[in-house]
C-alpha cells in the first residue's frame, strides 16, 4: 500500500480521526488520548492492512494441515501467534515506512495529517515504538519452530527495503508482495518444518493478488504520486491497467490451484476439490472487482482495496474444510 490516496479531512492528528481510517474505529473512539498518536502511526484505525499480512499465513498453514493432515492445538498456537504477529509486524512496518516516507508524506494531501509530518510523534519517538512492536512479535517467532524463526528473520529484508522501492523502481508493488505474503511460507514452515514448492507457488499466488489489490489502491494517488515522482504499478500501467489487472488475476488463480494440487496429492479427491474451490472462489471475487474497477472514483477504489479481507478469506475457508474431509 503505497501511503496515499482520497483527499484529507483537515483535523487536529492528535485529538481527530487520520484522513483515511475507517470511521468510528476503536482508536479514535476508545483508545486513551496518550495512545492515540502511535496506534494511528501504527495504522490500528485502519485493520485492513493487518488482514492482508494475515491472510497469507492462514492460507499456508490451511494448507500445511491439508497437505500434513494434522492441525491440532499447534495449528491452533499458529494460528493464533500469526494473527497477533500480524498486527505487530503490519504496525512496526508502517512506522518504519512512514519515518522512511515523512518528507514525501508531508508533501501530499491526504497524508500530510499523519503522526509524523504533522508533529504528533518524534522520529525518535516512532522508532522506538517500531522497536517495541518487533520485539513482542519476536518473541511470538521464538515459539515455533526453528525453520519458520529463520524465515522470520529473513522477512526483515523485503519489509526493510519496501520503503525505498518506489523511488528506483516502477515496481513498488513486487516488494509489497514479497513482505506482505512471507507469512505463507512461515506458516507453512511452523507447522511442517520444512518447506516445498506447494507454498513457494502459494507464496508467489499471493504476491500476483498483491500486485492486483495495490494496483487498484494505488491509483487513488497518481496525480500526487506524479508531481513529486514516485512511481507505482498504475501510473506505470495508466490506461492499460484493467488488461495488467486481468493478468494479475489469472496468475493468482493458477499459481494457487497449483499449490493446492501438490498439498493435496495424498488426498482424496473430495478434498481436493473443495482446496480447489478456494483459488476458483477468490478469482470470483478478483473478477467482481475488476468490473467495478474505475480509476476515476476515489472512494470506489478504497471500497474495492479493503474488499480484498473477504476476498482472501475464501480460500482460508475452503483449505480449512478440505483438510478436515
């Protein structure tokens, strides 16, 4: 998610909703005021971003407990461990992104009334909540197994140089993938010990869904996005974006009916065709989208961007199913 989009209400950050939160969120509604400022650099007033880098790791381990035929109360603790990691990770990565991006945020519109271009948290201030909140989601890491510990390390690469992607590449979006969808092969790792091409495959199938869903919220921004030159997905694709779109949907769906075929090959065949109703149900829903897509409406395009939690939830039920057939 590339930081900016729909036009700001102007409001005082420290006391007033962020332009883009979701209205009447637990933040600016029941968060203690002292809390107000690092939870909105978190981005807890808008959760969506928390789906999308949980999403992916309950579709590894749906499918790991598929493929393994087994879940139980590890599943269970996995389950669990990435929900709260995701939340932690999601809100240590958007703070390092905005410390990364406070100068190019104080310049656009809608995000000029974040935390830190407008005053309500230090730099400072920011990287030690950014500290605090990987630490808690490390110690959640040291409780599963040794391979998915290496694989968490190693996620912090992609999240770490993420930030910077827009200013020397028209592929921004290719490094959100690659942070935003590891925790499928975490999860995967966590629950089997190993890993193998059925997450791999998984792994990239969220990467294409990545590349789609971005692309879609990241035409909220061209016009900013083009004055101060930061490049993305959509301006890079422009008039031509609903054909890439088409081609990122495709590559999802197939990539993940792959993955889905080799977890399931010790299978019977009933639960591999209800696994495989999973990738079938999410290119519905990528399809649904694509018919409203209009780059034009600002608002249309945040609707559609935060579709993407119910999208992504489709294959969790279908894997979930299938591996208790």
């Amino acid at each position: 998610m590339t930081g900016r989009g729909a036009a700001p209400e102007h409001r005082d950050p420290a006391h007033g909703r962020v332009s883009d939160s979701v209205t009447g969120n637990w933040v600016d509604t029941g968060a203690p005021q002292w809390a107000r400022p690092f939870l909105r650099l978190s981005r807890a007033d808008r959760p969506i971003g928390t789906w999308l880098l949980l999403l992916p790791c309950w579709w590894g381990l749906a499918l790991a407990a598929l493929s393994a035929g087994r879940f139980g109360w590890q599943g269970a603790w996995i389950a669990a461990g990435c929900a709260i990691g995701a939340f932690l990770m999601r809100g240590a990565g958007c703070t390092w992104n905005d410390v990364t991006d406070r100068h190019i945020d104080g310049r656009v519109a809608r995000t000029r009334s974040r935390p830190i271009p407008s005053g309500a948290v230090s730099v400072k201030g920011a990287l030690v909540w950014m500290a605090v909140q990987a630490l808690v989601a490390c110690a959640i890491l040291l409780s599963f197994r040794w391979a998915a510990i290496g694989l968490g390390v190693l996620s912090l690469l992609p999240v770490a140089v993420y930030p910077f992607a827009k200013r020397f590449t028209w592929w921004p979006q290719v490094f959100l993938g690659l942070a935003f969808n590891w925790g499928a092969l975490l999860a995967w790792a966590a629950l089997t010990g190993t890993l193998g091409w059925a997450p791999v495959l998984l792994y990239l199938a969220g990467i294409a869904w990545t590349l789609f869903y971005d692309t879609i919220y990241a035409h909220q921004d061209t016009e900013d996005d083009a004055l101060i030159g930061v490049k993305s997905t959509a301006r890079l694709f422009g008039e031509n974006t609903r054909r890439w779109l088409r081609g990122f949907l495709v590559l999802t769906v197939l990539l993940m009916g792959t993955a889905v075929v080799l977890a399931a090959q010790e299978r019977s065949i009933l639960s591999l065709l209800v696994a495989l109703a999973g990738p079938w149900a999410l290119g519905w829903h990528m399809t649904w989208q694509l018919a409203r897509f209009d780059a034009d409406d600002t608002a249309g395009l945040l609707r559609l961007f935060r579709s993407n939690r119910d999208a992504g939830l489709l294959p969790v039920l279908f894997f979930a199913v299938a591996s208790a057939l």
